[in-house]
C-alpha cells in the first residue's frame, strides 16, 4: 500500500548552502560583513520559512492527489526525471514569491505533471517561467478573457486600472496566450477605452497555460 509523504526535514543554522552562501557574501570587500549579517538574521529565516512552507503544501496537495487518483503512487514519482526536473524549477520560482495565487498555480502545475502525460518539456518550462514573470493580474485577466460572462464586474474594475492592465494586456498578446479581434487598423494605435474591454479571446497556448495552473480535480 502506497505511503503518504511524511514530515519534511528541517534546515539547521549549519545548513551547508545557508553556510556557503555566508562565506561567500564575506568576501565581499568592505560591506561583507554587514552583508552576511543581514543574510543570516533577516533574510536566511525567511527563506528557511519560505522554503519550508512550499514543501509542506507540496507534500500535502500531493498526498490529497494519492487519495483521489486511483492508481496513483508517489513512489513513482522519484522515477521520472521531468517530474523531478519540474519541481526543482517550481521550487526556485516559489522561494521568489509569497502571493498565495502564484503559489497555488506552481503546485497545481506540478500535480498536472505528476498525473497526466508530460507537456512537451518545452511547453513545461515555458508555462512554469510564465508563473514566474506574470503578476496575478496577469493570470486573472487572462481568466476574464477566457470566461467573460463570468466576470464582468472584475472586467469593469480592471479597466479602472489601465495605466497598469493595458500593458499587461499587451504582454499577453505578444506572447501569444491571446488574440487580438480589433480591426488591423486600431491595431497599434492608443485607444480611448481600456483595452481588457475589448473582446479578447485565448489562443490555443493561452488556455493550455490555464489548464496547466488550474486544479487538475475539483476542491
């Protein structure tokens, strides 16, 4: 019978990469000192507790998908080189983060992988660096767009924001996650009205980045 994953082992002050990292922030000259002092009170213990919370909440989304997914064994999962690979990567986005939202998206995408058969690899690191680059608002207008009907008060409140929201729209159309339905000649041109209230709609890339970061089963 499959095991659940037990406790995750805890950092200690003489943690070899807390270690190296505070010799080597003393050989900077002059403020090195002050440098790894700052490192080891302020910094280092948030990343031990950054570090220790993600894999907490890893380790437990996965034992919850053991519990739903007949046939799944976590056993399994040290065998596959893309899934090791895959949270490796999600694990050095999730120290660069405290939003609950980007969390979240990284884990379900590491459950996406543990399940169901492998993106292709570079489909995988595309979507986990896009985790990485995007704010959260990125991401929720990303799900307007592809349920409009379902948020239009969300809709109207984002396009109060289009000092920051029309570049994010932007930035998701040249990267290809969605399309853009305005006539060619409004295109490349500013607009009057905030361009979330344009009828954007996602391209196959765009909903299969949200299907990577969304629950792979229902809460």
């Amino acid at each position: 019978m499959a095991e659940n994953l037990g406790e995750l082992p805890k950092r200690t002050s003489s943690d070899v990469a807390h270690t190296l990292t505070k010799a080597g922030l003393n050989l900077i000259p002059v403020v090195g000192g002050t440098v790894a002092e700052l490192f080891g009170l302020v910094i280092a213990p948030q990343l031990e507790k950054r570090r220790d919370k993600w894999l907490e909440e890893l380790a437990a989304s996965i034992n919850q998908l053991q519990e739903r997914e007949k046939g799944f064994k976590i056993e399994e999962l040290g065998k596959s080189e893309v899934f090791v690979s895959a949270v490796l990567q999600a694990s050095q986005i999730a120290l660069r983060t405290h939003e609950a939202e980007k969390l979240e998206a990284l884990r379900n995408a590491l459950l996406h992988i543990a399940i169901t058969k492998p993106l292709k690899e570079d489909f995988q690191i595309f979507y986990l660096n896009l985790i990485d680059t995007f704010t959260v608002t990125h991401i929720e207008i990303l799900r307007v767009f592809d349920k409009p009907d379902a948020h239009p008060q969300r809709r109207v409140e984002l396009s109060n924001r289009r000092i920051i929201t029309d570049p994010f729209v932007m930035d998701l159309n040249n990267r290809g996650l969605i399309k853009d339905s305005r006539p060619l000649a409004a295109r490349g041109r500013e607009s009057d009205t905030a361009l979330v209230s344009y009828e954007w709609s996602l391209s196959d890339l765009g909903r299969g980045f949200l299907a990577f970061i969304s629950k792979p089963y229902d809460a």
